[in-house]
C-alpha cells in the first residue's frame, strides 16, 4: 500500500482567509487520499480538469470573508478546455453549455439581462458570489469519475464552515443534488433559496425562479450591495 503523502498548507493554492478557515482539513487522511489519487491518476496519463491552478479558483475569486451569496453545482465540465474552478462557468471563447445558457434565460426574463457571447462567470465571483462544485476534479471526457474520491468531505466542511462563521448568506440550491446540502446549512442565520437545476434535462422547471432579482432585494434588506449580474463583453 502507497503511504499517504504529507499536506503541506503552504503548496495549497487557496486565499489566505480560507486557508485558515479550512487549515484543519488539510491534515486529515481523506484529503491526503485525494492528493494521492489526483497524482497516481496524472501519472498513468489521465487528463484531470480543472488544471491544477484553477481547482481552487472559486476560492480564490471569491475570499471567505466576501461570501454573501453561495451557487452551488456538482461537478466540473469534462470537456476540453470548459472547466475552470467555478460552477456553471467556462472559460472565455469556449461555447456556453446548455445548463449556463438557460440560467442566461432566467436571467433576461427577471431582470433585462443582455446575454453575452461567452460563459466566463468571474465577474460574479470578485463581487462574492461563491460558485462551488462539490466535486473539485473531473476526468476528462468521464463525467462524474471523481465523485467518490473524498471531495465532498471537503466541500461538506466548506458549507458548513460558511454556515458556522458567516451571517445573512444566500445560498442557490438548484436541483436534488444542491438540495441535499440542506442539511449542512443554518437557516437562522441564512437565506436558503430552490430550484430545479438549470439543466435541459428538468424540462424548463428552472425558468421563472427568479432567484438573480430575489437575491439583491435580500441584499439590499441586509444593507449590503447588490450583485451586477451583467457580463459586459
């Protein structure tokens, strides 16, 4: 049996104010069991997507204490050159994916908004709209591979984390999958939203939710900015 390598915190690429938060986690056996498996897997020649720099991009885009609003989604796209660290998201000049395009639709049917020719997302993220993927890698072209490797421990932990020391955030939870997290949430202190999943595949139950106009009138009764959902070209 392979030893379990050593977490060094410091090679973790991940803001500062998570680090700290979510240092205790990096020590435990599953997460080292995470780093084996990505490793062993790179060695046999697997394509891993994110790119390694980008598999903490949510947090990076978005420092713990800027969370105000939580999207949560479950694993990363598989294809070439589409994941990218956040939720729903791709990467600029890659088409926009089918779940992405009809949250586009939701978005202009609530509040006006312009559909861009892209489905880079990040402009949402640095307003602190956090878009986690329970699932932090993929395989390429294997959709789902890395659902049982130990990342949902990580992001359980993450949810719970923002729960236990944050106040007033808003979490979209879109389909079964998202819903399931309930659990993990606080809702005294939080704002839980629901929807279908965006999905083609749940027959347009998402549209009409109006979650993007519901959020900021939340926002707002807090005394916080509103999010500006345009993604000006």
């Amino acid at each position: 049996m392979v030893p379990l390598p050593q977490i060094d915190p410091t090679t973790i690429r991940m803001e500062s104010g998570w680090k700290e938060q979510m240092k205790d986690e990096f020590s435990k056996p599953y997460f080292a069991q995470i780093k084996q498996f990505l490793s062993i897997e790179k060695a046999k020649g697997k394509v891993i997507f994110p790119p390694g720099p980008q598999i903490f991009n949510a947090f990076n885009q978005t420092p713990f204490e800027k969370v105000k609003v939580v999207i949560l989604g479950q694993d990363p796209y598989h294809g070439d050159h589409q994941a990218m660290g956040l939720c729903f998201s791709v990467s600029k000049k890659v088409p926009v994916p089918a779940s992405l395009k009809n949250i586009y639709k939701e978005l202009k049917s609530d509040i006006n908004f312009t559909i861009p020719s892209h489905g880079d997302l990040t402009p949402w993220a640095t307003q602190g709209v956090f878009m986690l993927n329970a699932i932090l890698t993929v395989e390429k072209g294997n959709a789902g591979s890395h659902s049982k490797i130990g990342w949902q421990l990580f992001t359980d932990a993450v949810i719970k984390k923002i729960s236990d020391q944050r106040q007033g955030v808003i979490f979209l939870l879109w389909g079964n999958y998202a819903r399931s997290k309930k659990e993990l949430i606080n809702k005294d202190q939080h704002t839980i939203l629901e929807a279908a999943h965006p999905s083609p595949l749940a027959r347009n139950a998402f549209s009409g939710c109006r979650h993007f106009s519901k959020v900021n009138d939340i926002l707002i009764k807090q005394g916080q900015s509103p999010v500006n959902w345009s993604l000006y070209e």
